[in-house]
C-alpha cells in the first residue's frame, strides 16, 4: 500500500509539472528546493556533513549557502524527471549540448565499447537520454532497481523511450560484458559508497570505500572509459563534455590496474564537484564507512 501511495504521489506532481510546462516547472525548483531544505529536511544532517568534510575552509554559513544550493539542484533534476512524459524528442536532443561525440564514435570503430561513467552530478538522467539520441549507438545503462517497483518502471520507461537500454543491477554482469564484447556502449553511474571492507581511495582528502566494478571492465577488456557530467547553464539545459580517461602507463598486475584506474576517475570526479559542488548529490553518505 505504501508503494502505491507513494507512486500515486509521484505521477500527481508529475502530471502537475507537465500542467505548467518544463519551463515554469524549473522555475518552481528554486521555493521547492527550499521547501526540501527548512520544512522537510531529507538527510540534512549527512548534507552538511559531508560538505564539511569536503570543504574544511568555509565557515559554516558558506556550507549552509552551499548546502541550500544543492538542494535546489536535487529540486531541478526532480521537475525534469517529472516532466519527461510531455517532452518532445526535439526537446529531448536540446536539453543537452555535448561535446566529444565523435570521440565517442571514433573509440566505437576500435571494436571493444566504451564504458561511459558519470556520478549523481546535474541531470544525469537528461544527459544520458539526450547523448542516446546524438550518437549513432544507443546507450546501455546499467540501473540500480528503485526500492518503489511502480515508479522504477515508469523511470525504465521513460528511458527507453528516448534509445536507452537498461540493464538492471545485480545481475547484470554478464550482459555488461556481452555488450562491451559486442563492441556496444556502456553507462554508469560510479560514484556511490562501496562496501565497508572494499577498496578504498582518497577522496576530498579523505579514506573513502568504493565500488571497482568500472575499473575491472575497463582493466579486463580493454575498453576505453568516456567520462561525462551534466553541468547546468543559465537556460537550465546543460553542457556534456565526453573526456577519455587516461589509462596510459598502468601495470600489468590486474589488482593494482584495477586500483589505479579507480584512482584516477575518482580524481576526475572530485575535480569536477570542486568547480561545480552545487551540482553533486551530498545528500548521499559517502563517507560512512
């Protein structure tokens, strides 16, 4: 019953998002945002301390600043995800410029994939519907089953809707593999806290437990890591910059590849939140381990 209630919530605002438009819509992210932060505070408290862990040198109304900011983003992305049933292809293409497609295409023709990898950063889910629509091969994403099964389908619906392939987490390796062998793409969000007793690197100066599944693709096949996030203009819509990560000089032992790629996206990662850290989503506990 919970499940429903909820999902019965969910496509309320939605069909109230898509009542005013996507452009209204934006612009009621910023009061609702706000909502998020005063009046129901979600993981408020991991928030602030996650940024005061990432940030030690601001005071801590420059955190708070920070803070509300990123919910306002957590606002904008939710009203986007809403509105998708109304959005028009063209709209779709235009809701994210990108820059490196044919970077992308040129590893295609090389025959072993590529292992696209993002983080919880803008509009992920906008950036990946829009670049499945500008490259010649359709995106597979690998998604992780939201815990309400009435809205996880209508999230996989709408991402096929616009050339997304899912693969749902869990038992999906062995499709992850087939398509990077088959010479196919292949997505990733890789910024989530991995398990207590997993492999660790530092992050934002700090031990922080992570999950090598990417790096373990890219060091078994070879397949080249295209780095991607979503930062927001002025307009709302959003600029992709694909960058391949450098895999250049790694030993030979498959352990210590695999921790070194690991590494160096997770660097890449943390440099892109240092320049745009309203854009990140802080709310997740990443250092609980």
């Amino acid at each position: 019953m919970k499940n429903k209630l909820e999902y019965a919530l969910f496509i309320a605002f939605s069909v109230a998002f898509r009542a005013v438009g996507l452009w209204a819509a934006r612009r009621l992210a910023t009061p609702l945002g706000l909502f998020f932060y005063y009046v129901v505070p979600i993981r408020k408290a991991v928030t602030l301390k996650n940024l005061a862990i990432a940030f030690p040198e601001l005071s801590e109304r420059e955190r708070r600043r920070l803070a509300r900011a990123a919910y306002r983003n957590f606002a904008i992305v939710l009203v986007e995800i809403l509105s998708i049933p109304s959005i028009s292809q063209k709209r779709v293409v235009r809701a994210a410029r990108i820059r490196g497609v044919s970077l992308v295409e040129e590893k295609l023709r090389l025959g072993r994939g590529v292992v696209f990898l993002t983080a919880h950063f803008g509009n992920w889910e906008f950036a990946g519907m829009s670049a499945s629509l500008q490259m010649s091969a359709p995106l597979n994403s690998v998604v992780k089953p939201l815990r309400n099964p009435y809205v996880d389908r209508w999230m996989n619906a709408a991402r096929g809707k616009w050339n997304q392939r899912t693969i749902r987490l869990g038992v999906s390796i062995r499709n992850v593999y087939q398509a990077l062998r088959e010479g196919k793409t292949v997505a990733l969000v890789g910024d989530q806290r991995g398990p207590k007793d997993g492999a660790r690197v530092d992050f934002f100066g700090r031990s922080s437990s992570v999950y090598q599944g990417v790096s373990a693709l890219a060091a078994k096949t070879g397949a080249p890591i295209i780095m991607g996030f979503a930062v927001r203009r002025p307009d709302y819509d959003y600029e992709v910059e694909f960058e391949e990560l450098d895999l250049s000089g790694l030993p030979d032992d498959f352990e210590e590849r695999t921790r070194k790629i690991t590494r160096r996206h997770t660097a890449h990662l943390e440099r892109m939140i240092r320049r745009h850290p309203d854009h990140w989503f802080w709310m997740h506990d990443r250092w609980k381990n």
